[in-house]
C-alpha cells in the first residue's frame, strides 16, 4: 500500500477530531498519483473530493484492511503504526506550519528504517508553501 497523510511540522494529523487544514492543490496532486489506481479512504476523508466523478476512489470505513499491495490509502485520522508492515511507500504532505493537534502521525519514519527518496515543495491553495516528501524502504 502507499499512504498519504497531511501533516504539520511536529506531526499532528487532527485537532479534537477533525483535520487541520486542507488545500485543493493537495487534492490535485493525490489524484493525479493516484491516475488508474485504486485509492482508498473513509467516509471523513471523502467528504474532501468529488468522489461521483472520479471512479478510483474507494470509500470503506475500513479501508486499511480493504486496501491491497499498490493500492493507495489516504488517511487523516487513524493510526498507522498497526499497518506498517504492509506499507510500501508513505507519501507525506507537510503543511509547514504549526496547528494545534491532538493526533499525531505514529510512525518514526527514519528509526523504522524509512528513507525519504523525494522532496517537492510547490504553493498550494490555502498554504503558501507545501512539501511533499515520499519515503521508502
């Protein structure tokens, strides 16, 4: 699987029980990864996209345990330390700044063994700076 989280600069992921922010040119780049490809996510995270109009996403409240080798997974606010192991690539959007949060990302990429493989930073929507990291084993 290949995840894609949003996160701030110290990790956190929601703040009492919803994301901290958002952007569409995110949302552009999820998808255009994703062209042709399966991407999973849960009824929260869709309420983000058009999912009517664009026939890859896959909508399952249990979508980390649906979700199979290549498949890609967004996830904004379940833990993912439990899924590790299946985890081929994390594709991480860091927002560069700092939000209030209450759920921060799980996994310490680089004591697991991860490598950041790319970094891009382009201007979003709502943020004017956004980093895209992809690690890999």
């Amino acid at each position: 699987m290949h995840m894609i989280v949003c996160l701030d600069e110290r990790g956190g992921m929601l703040f009492n029980h919803r994301r901290q922010s958002a952007d569409c040119a995110v949302r552009d780049r999820i998808l255009a990864l994703c062209k042709g490809e399966k991407l999973w996510m849960n009824s929260y995270s869709a309420t983000q996209f058009a999912c009517e109009v664009v026939p890859e996403i896959h909508i399952d409240d249990n979508f980390l345990s649906e979700a199979r080798s290549g498949d890609y997974c967004f996830v904004e606010d379940t833990a993912l330390l439990p899924y590790e192991a299946g985890i081929e690539r994390m594709i991480i959007f860091q927002w560069n700044r700092v939000y209030p949060a209450d759920m921060y990302f799980d996994i310490p990429l680089l004591a697991h063994g991860w490598k950041c493989k790319e970094t891009e930073e382009f201007t979003g929507n709502s943020h004017e700076r956004i980093t895209m990291e992809v690690y890999e084993r």
